[in-house]
C-alpha cells in the first residue's frame, strides 16, 4: 500500500492537505497554536494561501477519489479482514489516521472521497472501528 502513495510523502498524497486544510484551520483553536498554524513559519512565505487558493483547483476532489483506488482494489483482493491480513497493521492504521483526519475535519467530503466510490471502504472502516469501538466516539458522524 505505501508504495502505491497511500501514507507516504509522495506529492500525490500530499493533495489530501490540500483538500482539507481549509477545514482545518477553521477548527484550530484560538490562541498560540492556530496563529502558528497559520504563520508563514509553518507554511513558509504565503503558504497557507497558496494552499487555500490550491482547495479551489477544479481536479482536486478529482485527484483525491484518484488517490484512494489503490486503497479500494487492495480490499478487494486482500488475504483477510485488513490491509494487511486478519488482524489490522501498520498500513491499515496509516491510512485510517488519513481517514478519520478527514472524517473530523469534513465528514461531507470525506464521504464522498472514501465511502461513496465502494462498500469496500466503508466495510473496512467498520470492521476496525469493531475491532476498536473506542475510536467510533471520536469520529464525527456523516
């Protein structure tokens, strides 16, 4: 899965970012940790704007319901319950830490990006989330 660019720092899926950030810099709280959220020292020289102004990019949702057919065809022809076998492993936490960051910020998107394209995502998702029941009051709901 890594090598497919789902949890790595391949510029690919760096346009997960790019499609959220708005959301989440929106939910930052007051105080010193949103102003540096929103300085240039953590983006660089206008880099948060140039994110935001990235966000309106017309492919973007596009390239990101690219970006998770890997993750789709991988379920479908998966050993076991999980990425990586019968019992949930690094890959399957790596790429739901992606979801649910997406889930917290934007649960409208993000089920348009991860669950509407298949079942299998939203299976997967289920079964961890039964496997983990703690973690379902952390997510927010559709």
């Amino acid at each position: 899965m890594m090598d497919q660019g789902l949890g790595d720092s391949d510029p690919e899926w760096a346009v997960w970012l790019d499609i959220i950030v708005d959301d989440i810099q929106k939910r930052v709280v007051p105080g010193p940790n949103r102003d540096y959220f929103v300085s240039d020292a953590k983006w660089g020289p206008d880099g948060l704007k140039k994110m935001l102004a990235r966000k309106e990019e017309q492919d973007l949702l596009t390239r990101v319901k690219a970006n998770v057919l890997p993750l789709i065809a991988s379920l479908k022809n998966r050993p076991g319950e999980f990425l990586q076998g019968e019992e949930p492993g690094f890959v399957d936490y790596v790429v739901f830490g992606r979801y649910a960051m997406c889930r917290n910020n934007n649960p409208k998107l993000a089920k348009e990006i991860w669950e509407d394209q298949g079942k299998e995502i939203a299976e997967w998702v289920e079964r961890l989330l039964q496997r983990y029941p703690s973690i379902r009051q952390y997510l927010r709901n559709y």
